[in-house]
C-alpha cells in the first residue's frame, strides 16, 4: 500500500484524549489491552487499554475476536497505529472501558473516535434515543465509555461521562464524494466543509481511503484542517491473516 502525506492548511493541531508525540522513525512496541472492534477493510482493529486508552492495530486478525483479552507487539508506525508482528490472546472481557472524542450522535448509537479509529458504540435500548440517553453528549466531547460485548458488537454499559472537550479530531475514512466532500466513516456519510481558499490535493478520488483532521464544531458540523494520509489500495490491506505468518501466537484461540 502506497502511502502520501500532506498537509492541507497550516494548523497547531490539539491532542485529542490520548494523542502523544511520535519520533520520526518507527520503533517497537507493545501493546496490552481488550479488543473493541474490527474494522477488515482497513486490516485493523482498535484495542482499549489501560484506562480506556485506544490503539489502532493492523494485522492479526484473524488470531482475535471482539471482547479478546490480548498482548500485541510489533512497529509503531508515524501514524500512531501499531503494525502486529505478534498476538498472544489471554482471555476472553465481557466488559472493557474507551475512552475517545464524540464524532457523532445518532438514534442506533454513538460514533467514537479513539486511537486513530472511528467506532460505533450502541446505545443500551432500542427505544427512541432523546440528548439524556447519550448522557448529555455532543460532537466533539471527550467521553468515557463503559462497553458490553454482545455478538461481537460494542454497546454501551452504563452512561457515559464526559472528561473533556477537543476542538479537533484525526479520523479515517473513504472517500464517497469531492465536491461536496462526504466521506463514511462506519457506513455513515459526513459532509465535510473545506475552508474558502483551501484546494483539495490532486488525484483524490471517490473510493479512497484517507486519515484527516477536522474541527469539530456544534450541531455536527464537522471543517477540514489537514489531509494526513492517502492511501492506495495495491492490494494489500493487512487484512486477515490468521492463516499463518511468521511470529504469531493466538495464545490457545478464543475461549
């Protein structure tokens, strides 16, 4: 997979939640935690860990599944995801806790955006979602989730609680349209305003997949601040590869 960054407009971008500075240059690390969720057209999956801290993980999984207690090591890549070279699978959580930034509320549930993934979190009910179901929540707070595993989906376990606000967040998503510029982030479109005077890069096109940075503004509106990535699908996705592979250890399986 081919991989250019660029910078859109110049900004002094906030850490949102658990953002912490990278080197230049990858290093090795690992990596302790529940899994969340699995995303396989990125390849990836998010892993809560202490404290609700999430991290994007890509590769392994196929060794893994939703609610999996498991220790990772691998690279730590520039964009502060980790590449697995390594997955042990300890136990099986029914329950875990994450930590991110409100991207979006919606009847069916809350999307989240932690450890350079976007997630859906239901909500604990199907009856008719009101601002008190989602603990007083909107676009841009920094909240705290308590979550359930149930047929490899995360709901909500108790109300959420907000620990602070972003004006910003860094998320990652395809491309549904340039002009207006909507992109989905689990199924869902988001519109996207591009500021006056800001051109998109050449060669963007519907279909792509992008990790960008917007600000987060009230009632859901969402502005571009930078275009981080864009990636190129060349047919390697780090997707599934619990058939095999150097270095993998899948700990006995799922329990």
């Amino acid at each position: 997979m081919k991989t250019l960054r660029m910078l859109i407009v110049p900004a002094v971008l906030v850490a949102v939640g658990l953002a912490v500075a990278l080197p230049a240059q990858a290093r090795t690390g690992s990596f302790s935690g529940v899994v969340v969720a699995k995303q396989r057209a990125r390849g990836t999956m998010l892993v809560a860990g202490a404290h609700g801290a999430g991290l994007t993980v890509r590769g392994r999984l196929g060794r893994a599944h939703v609610g999996d207690r498991v220790t990772v090591s691998g690279v730590r890549l520039r964009d502060g995801t980790l590449r697995a070279s390594r997955l042990r699978v300890l136990s099986h959580a029914r329950h875990t806790t994450l930590r991110g930034t409100v991207v979006r509320r919606m009847a069916r549930g809350t999307l989240l955006a932690s450890g350079h993934s976007v997630v859906l979190i239901h909500r604990r009910s199907r009856h008719v979602s009101s601002r008190s179901d989602h603990g007083g929540l909107e676009a841009g707070d920094v909240a705290r989730f308590g979550i359930r595993f149930d047929d490899d989906e995360a709901f909500e376990d108790g109300q959420p609680v907000q620990i602070g606000q972003a004006s910003t967040a860094r998320i990652e998503g395809r491309i549904v349209s340039i002009s207006p510029f909507v992109v989905s982030l689990e199924g869902l479109p988001l519109t996207i305003t591009v500021p006056a005077g800001t051109n998109l890069p050449a060669g963007l096109a519907p279909g792509q997949r992008i990790e960008f940075t917007v600000q987060v503004g009230s009632a859901n509106t969402f502005t571009l601040v930078a275009i981080d990535e864009v990636e190129n699908d060349d047919g390697h996705n780090g997707g599934d590869d619990g058939g095999g592979g150097g270095g993998g250890d899948d700990g006995g399986g799922h329990h």
